[in-house]
C-alpha cells in the first residue's frame, strides 16, 4: 500500500488576509471589509482587489445586497456575543458598524424604485427613461443640483457608426436649422431630407433583402467567372492576360482567383477611366465581381472554409470591403479571425524552428487581421474577435526596425515610431497596427468601461467617486488626443505626399475615419456624463466636450481638402466610403456652434466653399450621381446616396451662412462667386429644389415611415396651419392625412411629386412643436443613408 494513501492533506493556515492583517500578522476572516478593519477604524484595502475575475462581470446588484445583508447579520451575532464583554469601546464600534450598514440605502446604487417597474407601460426603453429625466423610475433630486436642459439623447451618435442617422440627430439639427432662420428655403431642405430618408431607408431594406441569408439555389460558379470574363470592355480584358483559367476547375482556388480578378480590373479601370463617360460600366464590373467573391465564400462548406488560407481572406477583405455593406463583411472578418486564432499566428512557439520569411509572413497575417478586426468593431460598435490578452505577437520586422514593439501601448508606439527614413511598406504596416491599438485602447479605457458609463451611480447625488472617476477620465482623454496629434504630424504626411497611391489613399481614409469615429462616440460620452454630475464638475467635462468637437471638426475639413487633392475617379470614389461621414461632422458643428464660431465670415465661407467643391465633383458624374431606385446593385446605390447626401448638407451649410451673417441667397453667391466661378455655379443648383441635382430624388418616391408620420402629424396639428387647398388637391390631401388609399404603404407604390405635401410643411406656424410631436411618438430606429 503506497504510503500517501488515506493522508489528509495539510489545509491553508488562512484563506485571504488583507493587507492591513496581513502586515499585523492576525487572523482575518476574508470579508471585504474584514471584522478587524472596522472595529479598528482601519481602512480596509487588499492588494489582490484589482484582479478582477471574469466573473465578476456577471455578478449583480441582488449580489450586493446579499453580502451587505450577510454582514451585517454577521456583525449582530458578534455584538450578542460580546453582550457580556466588559470591553464597551469594542461594543461601540460594532454598534456603530451595524448602524452604517443600516443606513445604506441599496437603492442609492441602482437608482432604481422598483415599485414603479410594476406599473410601467410606456413606449419607450427603460434606459430612455432611466438616464436623463427626471422620472418614477429614476431618483434624481429635484433640488437643482444637476444639470438641465435638453435629454441626453437629444444628441445624435451614442456608440452608432458615424454614417447612420437617428432620429433624434435628426430632430437636432432640424431644430437648430429652424431656429437658425426660419423661411420657406428652410422649409425645402427639411422637404428634401425626408425625402431623401425614405429613399435611403427604401434602398436599404432592398439591399438587405437580397444579401440576407436565406436559403439559395446552388450556382455554377465557374460559368458565373467565365460570363464576368466575356463581358468585360475589350480594352480592360486584354489587360487581363495573367488570369490562369485552369485555377477555376479547383474549388480551393476559386475565391483566390476572383480576388486577383477583382484586384486587376481595378487596376484596369485606373489606368483607362480618365473620365466619366466609362463609370456605370466601373460601377457595373466591380459590383459583379465583389459579388461573385461573396458567393463563392458562402457556397463553401466548413471543411473547405477551414482549409483557406488566412492570406485569402484578408486579401479579399481588402479588395471588397468598400463595395459592400460592413454588416455584410462581419462573416469574413470573423471566419479570418477564428482562423488566425486556431492557427496560432500570434503564438511565439508556433514560429519556433521556422525560416524567416514565413515567421514573418504569420506576424504581417495576424497584424492585418487585428486590425479588420477592429474597424469592424469601430463601425459596428460590436466587441472585437481577437482579445487583447491574445495579441501579444512580434511585430513585422519592418515595423520592428521602427524602434516600436508589441508591449507599447497606443501613445508610446505613435511617440517612439521613426518613420523618417522608413519605406512605405513599413510606414502602412505601422499606420494599420497604430489604429488597431488606438481603438482598442478607446473601446477598453474609455468608451466600454464601466468606470465611466455606469450612468446611474454618476447620477447619484451622494456618488463620492465622482472627482476621482472624472480625473481618470481626463487622463485617457490626453493620452488619445495627444496620440491622434502624433498620428497628424508623423503618420499624415507621409500619406499625404502619396496619395495618389491605392494603398496610401486607403490608410489615409482609415486615420481620418478612426480619429472622427472615436472623437464622436466621446462627445457622445461626455454630453450623456453631463446631465449625470453636478452643476460643479460639468465645466471639465464641458472643455473636454469642446475639444473633441474642434478636433473632430478639423479632421473632416482635412479629409475633405484631401480628397479634392484626388486626380482620378477611382480614387475619389474609393474616398466617396468617408466623404458623407465628414460632411455630416462639418454641418453638424456649424449648425450646432456656427453662433459661437469665433473665426469670422471668410472662414465660414471657406469651409462652404469646400462642401460646393465636393459636391462640384460629384455633379461631374453626370447621371451616375442620379438616384434610381431598381435593381439592387450595390455600387449603383453607393455613389448616387453619397452625392445626394452631400447636396443637401451642403444646402444646409450654405443656410447656416446666411442666417448667421443675415445675407440674402444673391448676396450669398456674390461671396461665394468672389472665390470661384465654380463654386458660385453649383451653389446655385444646389439652393435651388428644382434643380437637377434633387429631380429625381422629388419624381419618384415611396412615401415610407417618415412621410407617413409628417403627415399624420401634420394632421394633428391642423389648426396651427395655413394652407390654401385648391379643390383638385383636396381629394389627394385627404388620401394622405388620412391614410385610407391600400397602397399609402405599400414598398412597392411610387408617388410622383405632390406640391400639397411640401406646402403642409413649409405654411406651418409651429414646426418645432410638430417635430416634438414627431420624434416622440416615432418608434426608436437607424437609417443608413451610405453604407460602409
């Protein structure tokens, strides 16, 4: 018999101590606070608290309550044990440890009354009503301490991507335009983006029905690349001479091969697309081969998924993602990610034992990867795929020879990185791997940490934390901006003296788009934080607020110059992915801040005149820039959604011109005409609703959710208005205010244009109380006017 057999093995002398037993060298219990902490009046403190496990995460506030409740039964049984105890210094501590816990109100914590929860009925979300209102449900004191004014989700963004429109960003700048100057040309821009919303809300719901993934007959994908092959112009196939045919027979090849199709058609198109007359045709092209790349990744079985190669999938990510939709590269992304995982590419003793070149190739495969990673999570607002605890990996030599490693955090890599005598291979992989970790350091630090969004301990008068948490949030916010500075005066200008190349262009877009996107969710941030904190402390959070709207401002006017730096079409359509983001940035600030800018008229009018250059450009499209809704070609939807977004920012600028410096429309285009011809011109179009630019976006349009809703309300408020009805327009009126035609909803029912519709919006007295109406018993949803 072995002789360990039936021993009892020795237990631990004490399962946790505190720090302060532990250094007095007593038994502690465990409990945090432990039982010698406070009958000494000791500040209990335990080195192994910040070791937060996992779990924890998980664990509740019913979990809180129990232990409170615990301990304080734990500390009355000791007190009726030490009834007869002489030390009365000891009973007092207890009694007074007994009294404090007593005196905790749980539901100071959760800033919840939970009888209210029995009878709540309202259309809104619990958040809606919880964060920012003073309401049943919440506990805001009512004695002035906190801020006031408009909600807090009065303001477009909350942690959307850029490029969605909500309703309430909507109702923002509406209000403030309305506010602004209120005229019938006012009234028309109104007109013109809700028309534009239903079009945009159409088309999309178009292109997610024919992209779902529903159930598809099986393809023959080696007819589907001859055909693409035969159709191509003559001029671009004769360009295409390395194109083995003989890959198309080989299923594992297939997605490579369209990929490398996909990439030579491009180039093709670069060097002959000299000018417009070619671009459906570009449009045409590209669409069908990014849409037979997709088919070929879904009609592959998990077996055969599970032999590609990791350097495909990225390869076609990086050709395609900018002709689809993001939602619709989330399977790619996350297939390559999952792959990279299971290869073990950013394992160091994986690479034991191998040749350079390959361990350097597995390093370049997993900082790609990290990087598709987080743009999807950066546009998606979704949790990365690949962990930062995992991304422990070597960087690519080139990028090490930067002086720069993996153990730098997002600020030491953008402050220690030489890119003077660098190539520019090794300047993109730096610039990629420098956004991945910038955005990995906004999403953890700032905008996902519970720290800083846990709005209802914020909005809890007695939060004693509330300095601290707000000086940890300053320091994030230096560190970021500080490192978005870095990435302007070292990463920038190399990119900007290569424009002109595919590459460069891409990373170019991408730092714009990383340094708009988290500048907006923080402003978002800092605006919700606002209405929770006292009057007090709202003035740190409103300078930093100030500072990220000045820098998200800057960005967009430098990405938009950049792209007017652009010499060929394809280039510029490639940079039509971030273009409405930008201009969207441009028109909110000066909307909301126009009244407040400090720089003047002529800059004001400079910035202008940048939108009519932007929108100059598009109009040099021709019809291509025109919104036609059939078919669900996605590039055919891309360019014409981003223009016509563009114009009507643009109009909304040129208005916010005249009513802040109290010009007439003629005085206005003899500004603009002072700088360029050009500009004057399009202006022009653009301020008039019958141009052409908005012809056909006014002909033909399904009146979806939004018109429905005007009307109705419109309706509703008909005593407020002032409309003279011909009699041949009464019967149609009626039809729309009441909504009693089958069709009024129907998809598949296009309206021509009703001037009676326009008119119920531009004769009435009162439309802010109209949009109040509007935006609040309007159902919570997104538009996406342009997709990524």
């Amino acid at each position: 018999m072995s002789r360990t057999e039936n021993r009892v093995g020795k237990s631990k002398r004490a399962s946790r101590a505190c720090d302060n037993c532990r250094k007095r060298k007593i038994k502690c219990i465990g409990s945090f606070p432990c039982l010698n902490c406070i009958t000494s009046g000791l500040k209990c403190s335990d080195r192994r608290q910040n070791q937060v496990s996992g779990e924890r995460f998980f664990q509740s506030q019913t979990k809180l309550i129990y232990d409170v409740s615990s301990l304080k039964d734990s500390l009355t049984g000791f007190l009726d044990q030490l009834s007869t105890a002489d030390s009365q210094e000891l009973k007092n501590s207890l009694e007074s440890a007994i009294s404090a816990l007593g005196n905790i109100d749980m539901e100071s914590y959760t800033q919840m009354r939970y009888e209210a929860f029995e009878e709540y009925n309202c259309s809104k979300s619990i958040e809606s009503e919880m964060v920012g209102k003073r309401n049943l449900l919440n506990r805001f004191e009512a004695d002035g301490h906190f801020t006031s004014g408009v909600p807090i989700n009065s303001f477009f963004g909350l942690y959307s991507p850029l490029i969605c429109f909500s309703t309430v960003g909507i109702s923002y700048m509406i209000r403030r335009l309305i506010r602004l100057r209120d005229d019938r040309s006012i009234r028309e821009t109104i007109y013109l983006l809700m028309k534009f919303l239903d079009v945009s809300t159409m088309l999309y719901v178009r292109l997610n029905s024919s992209t779902n993934d529903t159930p598809r007959r099986p393809v023959d994908i080696l007819a589907q690349l001859e055909e693409v092959l035969e159709t191509l112009p003559l001029n671009i196939k004769d360009k295409l001479v390395g194109i083995n045919r003989d890959r198309f027979n080989m299923p594992d090849e297939q997605l490579l091969v369209c990929v490398e199709l996909f990439e030579k058609v491009q180039e093709a198109f670069a060097e002959s697309l000299s000018d417009t007359s070619r671009l459906e045709t570009y449009f045409e092209t590209t669409e069908t081969v990014s849409s037979l790349c997709r088919e070929i990744f879904r009609s592959y079985t998990f077996g055969l998924i599970d032999v590609l190669s990791p350097d495909n999938l990225i390869k076609m990510i990086e050709q395609t993602y900018w002709t689809c939709h993001v939602a619709s590269m989330g399977k790619i992304i996350a297939q390559t990610c999952r792959r990279l995982l299971d290869g073990g590419f950013n394992r160091w003793e994986y690479n034991l034992g191998l040749q350079e070149e390959r361990g350097d190739r597995n390093r370049r495969l997993w900082w790609k990867g990290y990087w598709w990673d987080r743009w999807y999570a950066i546009n998606t607002g979704k949790p990365p795929l690949l962990p930062d605890d995992q991304s422990s990996c070597l960087f690519p030599l080139d990028v090490l020879q930067l002086h720069v490693n993996d153990e730098m955090d997002c600020l030491t890599l953008a402050r220690e990185a030489d890119l003077n005598q660098a190539s520019i291979d090794s300047c993109l992989q730096f610039g990629y791997i420098l956004l991945g970790k910038t955005i990995s350091f906004a999403f953890s630090s700032i905008l996902y940490n519970g720290e800083f969004t846990s709005y209802r301990l914020h909005s809890n008068g007695g939060y004693r934390k509330s300095s601290v948490t707000l000086g940890n949030l300053r320091k994030h916010n230096d560190l970021l901006h500080e490192t978005f500075r870095l990435i302007d005066d070292k990463l920038i200008p190399v990119l900007q003296a290569n424009m002109q190349e595919r590459r460069c262009l891409q990373l170019h877009v991408h730092s714009r788009m990383t340094v708009a996107c988290i500048s907006q969710a923080l402003c978002s941030l800092f605006k919700r934080l606002e209405k929770c904190l006292a009057s007090k402390q709202v003035s740190l959070l409103h300078r930093l607020t100030e500072q990220n709207e000045t820098r998200l401002f800057d960005v967009s006017r430098m990405a938009l110059l950049d792209s007017l730096k652009l010499n060929t079409v394809p280039l510029f359509v490639r940079s039509t992915v971030a273009i409405p983001t930008f201009m969207l940035n441009i028109v909110s600030h000066l909307i909301s801040r126009g009244q407040d800018d400090q720089r003047g008229r002529e800059k004001l009018l400079l910035d202008v005149s940048i939108m009519c250059a932007i929108c100059e450009r598009y109009d040099s499209f021709g019809d291509v820039a025109k919104i036609e809704p059939s078919g669900t070609n996605y590039m055919k939807y891309f360019i014409p959604l981003a223009a016509g977004s563009c114009f009507i920012f643009t109009r909304m600028c040129c208005q916010t011109y005249m009513g802040l410096h109290k010009r007439t429309e003629d005085q206005f285009l003899q500004d603009l005409k002072g700088m360029t011809t050009q500009r004057m011109e399009i202006a022009k179009k653009i301020l008039e609703i019958r141009s052409p630019l908005f012809a056909n976006l006014l002909k033909s349009y399904k009146r979806s959710w939004f018109t429905e809703c005007i009307l109705k309300h419109s309706r509703i408020k008909m005593d407020d208005l002032k409309v003279e009805v011909e009699v041949g327009q009464e019967t149609n009126e009626k039809r729309t205010c009441n909504g009693a035609d089958e069709n009024f909803s129907s998809m598949n029912a296009i309206w021509p244009l009703n001037d009676a519709d326009l008119n119920l919006l531009i004769s009435s007295d009162s439309p802010l109380d109209l949009f109040d109406l509007f935006w609040d018993e309007a159902a919570a949803r997104q538009f996406d006017y342009i997709n990524q």
